[in-house]
C-alpha cells in the first residue's frame, strides 16, 4: 500500500462524496462548489490513469468554464436576499429508487468482468498532438464549428430582444 | 478490488448521483449540474477501459468529444434558462407550461 494508491483511493471517496453531498444539499452555490471538487477529483483521477491531457482539460474546461457558467446561472436566475438559495425538491423517494435501482444494475455488469491491467508507459502529449491531428482530424473541425455555433447561439438567446 | 474496478464503480455512484438529482431538485440549473455529473461518469468509464491499452488513444478522444459537447450543453442550457427566467420570473422546470405567450 504505497502513497500512490492512498491518493487513487482517496481522491475516488473524496469525487463519490461530493457527488452525495450534491443529492443532499438544498443550496444551490454549495451544490456548485460540491460539482466543481468533484471533477477536480476526476481529473486527480485521470492523472492516476494515465489521461495527463484530458486531465489538464478537464480543469480549464470544466473547473474553469462550467462551473463558472453555472454559478453565473445562478446568480441571475435567483432572488439573493441575503438569504442562501434553498431550492424545492419533488419526488424525492421516485428519484432515489430510480438512482438505486441503476446503481445496481451498474454495479451488477461492472463486477463480473476482468479487465486487463494499466500495462507499462503511457500515450504522450506529442503522441495525443499528432492522432489529434491526423486520425481525428475531421471530428476536430467538426466540433469546432459546434463550438461556434453554440457560442453564437447562446450568446443571441441570452440576449433581451426588443418586442414588436 | 484493483484500480480499474474501483474507478468503475465511482463512475457507476456518479451517474446515479447525477440522475437522482434530475429527478428529485426543482431548479433548472441544479438539472444542468446534473447532466455534467452523468457526463463525467461516462468519461471515467471511458479513461478506465482506455488504460488498459495505453497506445490506443480512442477512449481518450471520446472522452475529449465528450466534454466538449458538455461545454456546448451547459453554455446553450444556462442561457435559455437565463432566458425563461426572463419570461415566467421563475427558473422551476415544473411551472414553465406554455410555449408562446397568451394573446
């Protein structure tokens, strides 16, 4: 039991518990920063996994971006009056059993197969860069106009037009 | 239970997490955070089966893929909420119920 899988087995309860405590917690910014400790935990995980870029983009792009997005969601679509922004929750018992019910589903397939262990070194960044590059070149461009269209689109939607 | 496993099975919790929480919260943005915690699970699913083959990029790609359709999601999502918001004064799935204003 060496320091490395302490931390691997660490950061896996520490992204399972914010998760729980995003279910649990009625506040919306609590909830926000439970979502932003728990991809920075996945990305903690990735490294483990031998994901270094997807890693790295998984903090610029998540923990930068969405979770940013998200709260300025937040913070103009909530009356803040000093008060925390507690939310209303409805089926809560429906949604648990459903949750549970795919758990252990998940649970009941993921248990039965062997899987292969990480094998020695691991893809570099030189090596992503140029399949990037050469063997994925087509999806690149192609999610690169879906970016444009999707700023253009949120950026007109979230615009006040003037009513005629 | 070795890595793999364990990596699994967090990603098994997340996506059960992310559902329960679709389903119980009444806030548009808590549905969104949500969405991104059920995208997560599938990219730890993914990283996880990728390390078995480290040379064999393709798990890695998908899960690039998938965050960038999760960035495209949240950015259009939190703007037509901010938008509904604008229109019903209240960001709650359940009472937004007409699609065009009443004459």
């Amino acid at each position: 039991m060496n320091l490395t899988t302490v931390l691997f087995y660490f950061f896996i309860v520490v992204a399972g518990s914010a998760a729980l405590y995003m279910v649990i917690t009625k506040d919306l910014l609590h909830a926000a920063l439970g979502l932003l400790l728990c991809l920075l935990s996945v990305a903690a995980l990735f490294i483990f996994m031998g994901a270094e870029f997807l890693a790295i983009t998984q903090i610029l792009v998540y923990a930068g971006g969405v979770v940013v997005l998200i709260i300025f969601g937040v913070m103009l679509t909530q009356r803040i009056k000093g008060n925390s922004l507690v939310i209303l929750q409805n089926y809560t018992v429906a949604g648990i059993l459903v949750a549970a019910g795919f758990l252990f589903v998940f649970i009941k397939l993921f248990s039965g197969k062997a899987i292969a262990e990480r094998t020695a070194e691991t893809a570099t960044v030189q090596q992503i860069g140029v399949t990037l590059l050469t063997e994925y070149a087509l999806p690149i461009e192609i999610s690169g106009i879906l970016l444009l269209v999707c700023l253009i689109a949120s950026a007109f939607a979230a615009t006040a037009h003037q009513r005629k | 239970m070795d890595a793999t496993h364990a990596l699994l099975y967090l990603s098994a919790f997340l996506f059960s997490c992310g559902l329960a929480i679709v389903v119980i919260k009444r806030n548009a943005i808590f549905v969104l955070m949500g969405i991104e915690l059920i995208l997560n699970a599938a990219n730890i699913n993914l990283v996880a089966y990728n390390a078995a083959k480290p040379q064999a990029l393709d798990g890695q790609f998908m899960a690039l893929f998938i965050i960038l359709v999760a960035v495209c999601e949240a950015a259009v999502g939190v703007a037509i909420v901010i938008k509904v918001y604008h229109f019903y004064q209240t960001a709650v799935p359940d009472e937004v119920d007409q699609l065009k204003e009443n004459f």
